[in-house]
C-alpha cells in the first residue's frame, strides 16, 4: 500500500453500516483515498463524499488510473463503499 507509514489526514466511519472512509499522505507526497465497508452479511454500502479544498485532483474509481476522473477543487464527488464481492452500480 502507498499510504504505508504516511500521515492520516481524514477518517469516517459509519459503524452502523459496518464502513469507513480514509484519507492518507504517503510518504512522496501523494494524497491517497480509501472507502469499504465489511464483507459479512453486516456490511451495508455506504457513500462518502470527498472534496479536495486546495488544489484540483484526479481519482481513480477501484484504483484503476484508465477510468480517472478529474475534479476541480472545491468540487465534492462521492464514492461508494461496497463490501467485497458485491457487483458495482
């Protein structure tokens, strides 16, 4: 994982739902996000909403850097978390 020995800067959890949502700066720098929820029957999914307050970003839907997605800043987007398993919506 990039975020490995990185400082958390954000963190959520909807425990009701069994989810959480985190926000990491690696080492090099870089911003990294992460959204799940459990992959019992327990685990509901869940959306977050992330807004990067000074600059523009680029995310990466399930890590995958061909299906970017450009943000401005002060531009929120949501991303689902879904326990492991589950089809995508």
């Amino acid at each position: 994982m990039r975020a490995f020995q990185g400082n958390r800067l954000a963190y959520e959890a909807v425990e009701k739902n069994w989810s959480a949502a985190s926000v990491y700066r690696a080492p090099d720098g870089s911003l990294h996000g992460f959204v799940g929820c459990a992959e019992r029957e327990n685990g509901i999914p869940s959306e977050y909403r992330f807004v990067c307050m000074n600059e523009d970003v680029t995310y990466y839907p399930d890590g995958n850097m061909a299906e970017g997605q450009f943000r401005k800043r002060d531009e929120p987007f949501t991303i689902q978390a879904k326990a492991l398993g589950e089809p995508a919506q």
